[in-house]
C-alpha cells in the first residue's frame, strides 16, 4: 500500500483525465501528428479535441502550429519538452502508486 | 489504426512483383537478358505516384502523422537492405543460368532448387516485413509465395508466371483494401477548419 496517501497528489491531474491522457498518449509515441490523424485515432468530436488540446497548450504540454498547406487549413500538434517530460514524470508515479499497492 | 490499412502498400508491392514477372518473361520469350533493369527503376518512377496517392487518398481522410526518424530509418535500413539482398540473389540466378565456368558451383546449388530458395526467402522477407509493421495480410502473401514456389518446384511452368499470379493477387486485395478505407472514412469537410476558429 503507498506509504503516504498523499503520494496519489504527485499524479498530474491534467494528464490524468482519460480524453487528455489518450492525447497526450498519441503524441508521446510520434514526432507530430495533425489533428484529424488524432480525431480519427480517439474518435472524438472536433470540439471535444480542441477544447482538451488547448488545456495541454495552455499548460505548456503541447504546441500547436497551425499553417496552410496547399491552400489547406493544417493544424500539426506535438507534445514539448515540457510535455514529454511531464509524461514521464506522470507515467513514474503512476507506477509508483502501483507498485506500492499490497499484492 | 494502421497507415497501410488503405490498400495502396499492397497496390503499389502487386505492381512491382508483375515487373518481375514481365521482365522475366520478357527474357524468356525475347532474350532480353537485362530484364532486371525494369524492377530496379520501378522505385524511382513509382514512389513519387505512391507518395502522391498517400497524399490526395489517404491523409485528407485520416490525417496525418509522422514518426520519429529513429524508427524509420530502422525500417528503412530493412527495407534497403532486403532490396539489395534481393536484387542479389535474382542476379546470381541469372548469371548462374548461364555457363560461365565460376558460376558452375553456384548453377548446381541454385537451379536445382531455386524455387524453393526464392519461395522460402520472399515467405521470410515477408513475414519479417509483416511483423515488422504490424500488417498479418503480409504473412499471408508469404505463404501464398512459398506455396505457389513450392508447386512450381515440382510442376514445369516458365517462372514469370509465378510472379504474374502472385502480383495479381495482391494488387486485387490492394484494390479491395482501399475501396473498403474509401467506404469507411469518407472526405470530411470543415473539420480543420472548425478547429482554426476554436484553438
């Protein structure tokens, strides 16, 4: 069992809601993807993505360039460093939690 | 979600080996005895069409996204490398079904039982390719080769033909495969858009 409850507190409860932990779960295993490629993978509505994507944004998790390409609205999306390594962190102490529960 | 869950892998590889096939039939029937040369520039004319289709078919339906270089190029470097071993091994089988004196020792290994060798190394190509990707319809065109290759050990048809039936199949599964992804992920309209405006 965990020692101390309040390790469950470590856990990054941005991350942790299931929609943003699928985003953010997408994106750690790829370099960039757009946001169909996503809306396609999470079956999610347009609207639903967007609003989580720019919680993640806000928080500085992922970065969004949205550009034209052949005269196309593109949105390309890919977790930054800080992401990446708050996914780590989330991943670890989601283990920890775990691992401290009695078998 | 596969990225080749939209047939034209399998459209473009159908293709390729009815080069093959061609080629070597050609040589059978004309003399041409550098058939080789059709598969080996097949890449340069058709990846620039494939990469095309991916982007007029493919990614306005299921977007896009692009994986790390790691990966890839661990991919690519198997890719390269079954080619080259590949194109060895057809080229070997082609200068040891002549009489040169040197290639004697190599003529008694391969032709005996060269459709067993080509059947049992394009079932391994491709399994390693299907596990590799993750795509099990590879595995399949591995048995249907060795299959075919090991009928043709013991039944007396021009090889060319071998390649012509495999290619065929597989460019009608590609076909199949991609009216399916058509079917099932139709052209949506405004979705970027809507996110242009709400991000």
């Amino acid at each position: 069992m965990s020692k101390n409850p309040s390790d469950l507190k470590t856990i990054d409860r941005l991350i942790h809601e299931p929609s943003r932990l699928m985003i953010m779960t997408q994106l750690y295993v790829v370099e960039s993807a757009d946001f169909l490629f996503l809306q396609h993978q999470l079956q999610m509505t347009p609207g639903n993505l967007s609003s989580h994507l720019s919680k993640l944004e806000t928080a500085g998790y992922v970065e969004i360039v949205k550009e034209f390409i052949e005269r196309k609205p593109h949105t390309a999306l890919k977790l930054t460093r800080k992401g990446r390594s708050a996914f780590k962190e989330y991943q670890q102490n989601l283990k920890q939690v775990f691992n401290d529960l009695p078998k | 979600m596969s990225y080749h869950q939209d047939g034209l892998l399998d459209i473009f590889v159908g293709v390729y080996v009815l080069s093959f096939g061609f080629g070597i039939l050609l040589m059978t029937v004309t003399e041409f005895s550098t058939w080789f040369v059709i598969p080996a520039i097949f890449p340069a004319i058709m990846v620039p069409i494939w990469v095309s289709a991916k982007k007029q078919i493919t990614m306005p339906r299921i977007g896009y996204v692009k994986f790390g270089s790691r990966g890839a190029n661990k991919l690519l470097a198997i890719f390269i490398g079954l080619m080259v071993a590949g194109l060895g091994v057809f080229m070997a089988f082609t200068f040891a079904s002549k009489s040169q004196a040197w290639a004697l020792t190599l003529r008694n290994l391969i032709i005996p039982n060269g459709m067993i060798i080509i059947g049992i190394s394009a079932a391994a190509i491709s399994s390693l390719f299907a596990y590799t990707m993750g795509l099990n319809r590879l595995y399949a065109y591995g048995i249907l080769t060795l299959v075919l290759f090991l009928t043709g050990h013991f039944i007396t048809i021009p090889f060319g033909y071998f390649l012509l039936t495999i290619g065929l199949v597989i460019i009608i599964n590609g076909f199949v495969l991609l009216m399916q992804f058509i079917r099932k992920h139709p052209l949506l309209q405004g979705d970027e858009t809507h996110v242009e405006k709400s991000l």
